[in-house]
C-alpha cells in the first residue's frame, strides 16, 4: 500500500464528504478509492469513516488520521517545490527597493554578475530612503539600514556599514586635524539628514558610547552629493566607510578622529513572510550573503 498515496485520499474524502468526489478530483475510479480506504483501515487496525447511504462522517480515529495526514502532506509539498526550484532557473521580474548610498555604492555594481548567473530573471531596482510597502507596492524585497518595527517582515543581515568622519586635505590644513569630538564642532559640516536618520550618529572611545549631535550646517538627502561637497573642500562630512574608502586611499578625503570606533549599522534585505519563499528572493538574498557577507568584517581598535 502507497501510505502517501492513501492520506491524500483520506484528506480529500474528508474535504468533499463523498468517496466519489474525492475520486473525481484525484483521478481515481470509485473501486480504486473504496479500496485503498479498506486496505488503510485494515492496516491501521481501526475504521476511519462512518458510511451510509446519505452521510458520511468522520471517526475519532480517522478525525486524527485525516488531520495529521494533511499536515505530512503540505510538508512533504513544500519540500518537493523546495527541492525542484533548487533545479530550475528562476525567472519573471524582482522588484527591490534599496536604500540609496548602499545601492548606488554596492549593489549597483554587483548586479551585473547576478544578471549573468540568472539571465532569465528580470531586475528592476528602486533607490530611495523612504519606507516602501512591500506587499502593496509590489516590491518583492526591500534592503535598508537597521531594524525596521514592522515585526511581519523577515530580515536577514548582509552587510554592516560604518559611518566615519572624512574632510578633504585642504580643509585639514586650515582647520588643523581634531583630537576629540569637541575640535570639529567649529568646522563646517555637511551632512545627509533622511528623515531622522543622520542628526544623531554613535562612536565609542575607550569602552564608552558617544553619541554626537551632528550640526546641520549644509544639509542634503543625497550621500554622493554629501561627499561631493565634501571633496571640493565645502566641509567636514559623517559619510558610510564603504563610501569613501577609496577616496582616503586615493587621497582625496582624510579621516578624522579614528580614536572615535563608528558604531556599526546593520543593513538588513527585509520580505515579507510566505509559507514557501519564492525561488528569486531566496537566490537574491543567498547571491548577497556571498558577495557582502566577505566584506563585513568587524572593525579593530
């Protein structure tokens, strides 16, 4: 006897309350159903359906059976869509929302490889602070900076910036380099500001927690047009590490107060929950976790 086969009866003549419906919607003759219940009841040594001519009702037995056999089927389908994905290329459109510094920065450049890898999955990318509603605006993921309190999202962990003081060479010489927080508040700032994010940003110094007020001299809601200002010598700047890393390599930026260890922001892909995640998101984010989770090393004293 097919156990699998024989819960899938089970549940379905439970669903239609009639043996021949249930034979109808599994593609089985009404002697093929009426046999495989005698040999399920036989083996489980118990009758699991009250018959007579106008009703049919389930036994406390088979009210069990039925129930923990649907369980073990809808199991075993996710398992068989897991598995079977894993096997086919994913294709149709992903619609992400990101974050601009990030996407502008980072995933922009990664893209392309992930394209070649799937060519069959169209990509279409949003950059932008604001918060997007998933579901209703039809993004299927959504890459933002920190938690988010939306409890219903799922949230995995790519990547963790860090935010660092930067001011071009020119502006180092007039100003002279800081030692604490309290030399660089008579500079000139320019600062992205979103919302809330960006007025108050978190360092420690010798095991302490700092939190710096950042003074809103110039402001704008675009981190390459921050650090642009920044390069053209317009004023200090709080900018992502990952940002201007090869403008202090290249010496077109400074960083200032390394004594001052930026607290680390996490960046999370956020989607929504789904009893089975679909084949694209789960390849996006795993493609993420490969190309930033490498790169996100904490950083030393």
């Amino acid at each position: 006897m097919d156990m699998v086969e024989a819960m899938r009866v089970a549940v379905a003549i439970a669903r239609h309350k009639s043996f021949s419906s249930a034979g109808r919607d599994l593609g089985l003759s009404g002697p093929s159903v009426s046999r495989i219940v005698a040999d399920l009841e036989a083996d489980l040594g118990a009758r699991l359906f009250n018959r007579t001519t106008r009703q049919l009702s389930l036994t406390d037995a088979g009210s069990e059976f039925v129930q923990k056999s649907a369980g073990i089927l809808e199991e075993l389908d996710q398992m068989r869509s897991s598995v079977r994905d894993r096997h086919e290329s994913p294709r149709g459109r992903l619609r992400i929302s990101c974050v601009t510094a990030f996407g502008n920065e980072c995933l922009a450049p990664a893209i392309p490889q992930f394209s070649r890898r799937y060519p069959q999955l169209a990509v279409s990318v949003d950059l932008g602070n604001r918060l997007v509603d998933l579901i209703g605006e039809h993004f299927d993921l959504a890459i933002r900076v920190g938690p988010l309190k939306d409890s219903s999202l799922i949230a995995q962990r790519i990547f963790t910036q860090r935010i660092v003081f930067v001011a071009a060479p020119a502006l180092c010489k007039a100003y002279g380099m800081p030692d604490a927080l309290e030399d660089i508040r008579a500079w000139p700032s320019v600062t992205q500001v979103s919302g809330e994010w960006g007025r108050t940003q978190r360092f420690s110094r010798e095991g302490r927690i700092v939190e710096f007020d950042v003074p809103q001299h110039v402001t704008l809601n675009s981190a390459r047009a921050v650090r642009n200002i920044c390069i053209a010598g317009g004023g200090y700047s709080l900018l992502p590490d990952f940002m201007v890393a090869r403008d202090i390599a290249e010496g077109r930026l400074v960083r200032l107060l390394p004594n001052y260890r930026p607290a680390g922001q996490p960046i999370f892909a956020y989607y929504a929950q789904r009893r089975h995640t679909p084949q694209k998101i789960r390849v996006f984010t795993d493609y993420l976790m490969d190309v930033f989770g490498s790169k996100d090393a904490p950083e030393t004293e």
